[in-house]
C-alpha cells in the first residue's frame, strides 16, 4: 500500500470526523449540495459513513489502475477541505 492511498484514507477519515463535529453545531452548515442532500434523507452519521466509504472506494480504484498523480490531487483537495473543518471548528467552538 501506498503512502498515497494511506493519505488518502486518512484524509477522508479526518474529513467525515470535522465534518461530523461541525455540523453538531448549529452555527454551521454543510458546504457541498450533493452531502446535504444525502445528510437529509439518511441522516448525518450514515451521511459520513457513506461519504467516507465512497472516498476511500474511489482512492482504491485510483491506487489500482496506478494513477498516483490523480491520488495526489484527491489527497491536496481533502487536505483543504480538512483544514477548512478545523478552521470552522477552531473559530465556532
């Protein structure tokens, strides 16, 4: 296994859990449309469950066919997107 995918599935983990804290504030709200829809049917911790499962599904596919350069720009947008969480977390308690 590569550090990338290792990265990569770190990252999602990492996401679903500062999203999961986030969004039991009620200050804040989910940013992507399609998660949003997801969280309102299923409800939050299966929304993170499936997120995350999904994520770390597509990592493993890219892993597989050997498209590292497309596992590096999943793994720099989750890298931002867990910065933004914990910015959000950092600055509404």
């Amino acid at each position: 296994m590569t550090a990338l995918l290792v990265l990569a599935i770190a990252l999602q983990i990492a996401d679903s859990v500062t999203t999961y804290t986030a969004l039991k504030n009620p200050k804040l709200g989910e940013g992507n449309p399609a998660v949003r829809w997801i969280i309102a049917r299923v409800g939050l911790l299966a929304a993170m469950a499936l997120k995350t499962a999904l994520g770390v599904g597509i990592a493993a596919a890219l892993y597989a066919i050997g498209s590292e350069l497309w596992m590096a720009v999943v793994c720099a947008i989750y890298a931002f997107v867990v910065v933004n969480n914990v910015r959000l977390l950092r600055r509404h308690g």
